[in-house]
C-alpha cells in the first residue's frame, strides 16, 4: 500500500509535468533549427550570366608588352626596290607581314639565279629541274615544248653573257598566296638547230638582249621558302 507521502510525490510530479508541457509546448517538426555561430552571415549569391572580365594589371602588362613588339616599319623599308607610298610598296609590305622573314633583295638574288637555270633546263631538256621550279600549269607548256622539239629531233643551244637588271615590278599577297613579278633584262647567245643540224633558229654569233617578265608565287603559310614560277611573258 502506498503511504501518504507517496501519493502526495505522485500528485506534484504530475503536476510539474502538466505545467511544463503547457509552457514549452510539443515538437511539431516545423520548428526552426537550432542557431548555429559559424554558419555564414551573409547568403552565396548567384553569379550572374552576362559578365565580362576585366583584364587584370597582368594581363594589360602582357598587351602592352605585344604591341611594343609589334614592328615599325621605316619609310626606307623598300628603299632601291620600291617607292613608299607606291602600289608596290604596299604589296611587298602585304607580303612582308604574312612572312616575317621575307627579304626583298634575297629574293632578287634568287630570282636571278632562278632565271639563268630555267633558260638553260629549257634548253636542254631538263625537266627535273624545271619540275623543281615551275608551277604544274607552266611546267606542262615547257614540257609540251620540249617534247615537241625532241619529236622533230631539234636541239637548242643557248648561253648567258650577262643578266644586266631584274626588278621586282608588282607584288601582292592574297591570304596565304604572295604573288611577285619579275622583269629581267639580259644578253644572250641562242641557236636552234634541226636533226641535219642547221640553223632553224637564232644565231651562234650574235649577242641578243632579251627582256621576260616573270611571276613567282609562294604559299606563306607553307614551310617550303621556295618560290615557283607560275607566268612568262615576253617584255617590251
């Protein structure tokens, strides 16, 4: 049996328990979480779609640093070649900005050389050589040339006393292809015998000057620094 004082510690827990639950209530599972101190103060914000970025002191350093680099070209640059402020001027400076490396007095040099060995594979027959240095379209007419002239059984002599002058008298550069045109002024002794082995054509004798205007063309984009002659044409 319960005494007196047991009841009376039963009845004032209850009756603890009763308050309690009035004053702070029960768990529903909306209630807000517990504070937390080290949670960020401020919300993440999104970023937005359209930004552009600013260049940072780097990036305005290494600008500054590819425009200081950037040649400048002396109005002298073509000086003995071409006119500043001419047609040619601008083409050979087209040219000059596609191939960093272009020289115009080096091609001269080439140009000359190049001429002297076409002449002479022409004449004797050389296709190797001429394939090494004629676009397919030029080499095709000298081919055509030669083997007709091998067909008739016809032979052809031909020697350089002198190359007096070759200017460069155009130049343009259209994307990747620069194009240059050459006029060469020169002496020669040529002759063109038949199978008897006379006389058809020329003089074995006689020095004749002989003016060609020829144009090269290059790819600038190719690592071959060659140029090949794409056009002939007699000069006046």
């Amino acid at each position: 049996m319960f005494d007196i004082y047991t009841i009376i510690f039963l009845a004032l827990a209850v009756f603890i328990f009763l308050r309690l639950r009035s004053v702070l209530g029960t768990r529903t599972g909306r209630e807000r979480p517990p504070y937390d101190p080290y949670a960020a103060r401020e919300p993440v914000r999104p970023t937005p779609e359209n930004v552009v970025s600013l260049p940072n002191r780097a990036t305005e350093t290494a600008a500054k640093k590819a425009e200081d680099a950037e040649p400048v070209v002396p109005a002298e640059r073509w000086k003995g070649i071409a006119e500043a402020g001419t047609p040619l001027a601008a083409g050979l400076d087209a040219i000059a900005a596609g191939d960093r490396e272009f020289d115009a007095p080096h091609f001269l040099t080439g140009a000359r050389s190049a001429y002297e060995m076409i002449v002479n594979a022409f004449a004797e027959g050389d296709r190797r050589t001429l394939k090494n240095l004629l676009s397919r379209e030029v080499y095709d007419g000298f081919d055509a040339a030669i083997a007709d002239r091998e067909k008739r059984g016809d032979t052809v002599e031909s020697r350089f006393v002198s190359l007096d002058n070759a200017t460069i008298t155009a130049a343009e550069s259209r994307g990747r292809n620069a194009q240059l045109t050459v006029r060469f002024q020169s002496k020669l002794v040529s002759v063109t015998r038949n199978k008897a082995g006379d006389v058809i054509d020329g003089n074995a004798e006689a020095v004749t000057d002989v003016t060609d205007v020829w144009t090269f063309a290059r790819d600038l984009g190719s690592r071959d620094p060659n140029w090949k002659l794409i056009a002939t044409e007699a000069g006046q």
